[in-house]
C-alpha cells in the first residue's frame, strides 16, 4: 500500500513550518538576551560615569592646576554618556578609559591625595566596576556571537532574510585600546605593565682594519 503523495507533502510542509516556528523563536530568544546584557552593560556604565565626577572633584581638592587632564576626563565622560550604538560606545569608554589613566597618573605626584580616603575608596569602586563591565562586555559578546552565527547558519540564514532578523553589534575596545598598556585601579598608584625593550646589541668583537699609514 502506497503513501499518497498528498500525505507526504502534508508532513514535509509540516516539517518545515516546525523548523521555521522553531529557529524564528530561537531568533526571538536570543535577541532579547542581547537586550538583555546591554542593558546590564549600560547599568555598568552608568555606574561608572557617576563616580567620575566625585574623582575629579576629589583630585581638584589637590591638584586643580592640572586643568586639562581634568577637562578631558569630563570631555571623555561627555562622549561616553552620548554614544548610542555598542560599538560608538566601545570607542568612546576607551578614550574615557585613557582620561581615567591620566588623571590616576597625575595623583601619582600627589601622596596626600593618594592616602585620601575618599580618593581611595573612589578607586576601589572603579576597579569593581571595571571588572562587571569586563564581565558584562564578556557575556554580551558571547550572546551576540550566538546570535550571529545563528541567522548566517542555513537553515537560518532563510528564516532571518525572511523576518528580517539583522545582524547585532557586539561590545569590543578599539585594537590600540586592546594593546595600550593595562592601568590597576587599586587602592595604590596605578602600575602600568610595561613592555619589556628589545636587548641592546652586543659589540661587535671582530678587529677592525687598520689604515695603511
């Protein structure tokens, strides 16, 4: 007894919407998760934008001639809290990021601001918050990257064109970011680990010719 065609694309039409239903809820999920951890990224940020102007007032308290590194933190934060999309906000915390490490630096000169309490506890928060930014950025990545690799893979590169699933930004610092020396916001001065200088060439000990006299 033979299956009647009509049977047979009843279940293949049958399989296929099970796979549209389930790769479009899939999509559905992961994008919402990408929300998610951005707004956890941003719950982070602000956090951190908001012990910015305590740490400058602070350093003020001391240093106030150091005007311009100052100013450009403030301008930095400004940038920050202005960017919109993942990745212009990844570029503007990472010059934020490098006001923040000229502004530790110039404390460095300082030994009563660095034996502040305020100013301890102000690093301390920042180091803290580094490291949930670092560990948000990290799981947002992760989930774009899912995503992504999701709506490119057949069958679901069909189901994203379809529903116009777009592809998501992740969260990444600039590559001079990447590979500009790494600032401790401990409750010491910040150390910068510094790049160990190529050896210096060794004499040469092969004579030299004498010209004939």
């Amino acid at each position: 007894m033979s299956i009647s065609p009509w049977i047979i694309a009843a279940i293949i039409i049958g399989l296929l919407l099970i796979i549209v239903v389930a790769s479009y809820n899939r999509f559905v999920l992961l994008r919402g998760r990408i929300d998610n951890a951005w707004a956890q990224i941003q719950v982070q940020l602000k956090r951190r934008w908001d012990l910015i102007p305590n740490l400058v007032e602070t350093v003020k308290g001391y240093a106030a001639h150091e005007s311009k590194t100052l100013e450009a933190v403030i301008a930095a934060r400004g940038a920050a809290v202005s960017a919109t999309t993942p990745a212009q906000s990844a570029q503007a915390e990472a010059g934020l990021t490098g006001a923040l490490r000229q502004l530790l630096a110039v404390a460095e000169s300082y030994p009563d601001l660095k034996a502040n309490q305020n100013f301890l506890s102000l690093q301390g928060d920042l180091r803290d918050t580094e490291d949930k930014i670092s560990y948000a950025r990290q799981f947002f990545n992760d989930t774009v990257m899912t995503y992504n690799i999701a709506i490119a893979r057949f069958p679901g590169v069909i189901i994203a064109r379809l529903f116009n699933f777009q592809s998501r930004e992740s969260f990444e610092a600039p590559q001079t970011e990447q590979d500009a020396p790494k600032v401790s916001f401990g409750e010491t001065a910040p150390s910068v680990a510094a790049v160990p200088s190529a050896p210096e060439p060794e004499p040469s000990s092969a004579p030299t010719d004498q010209a004939e006299a």
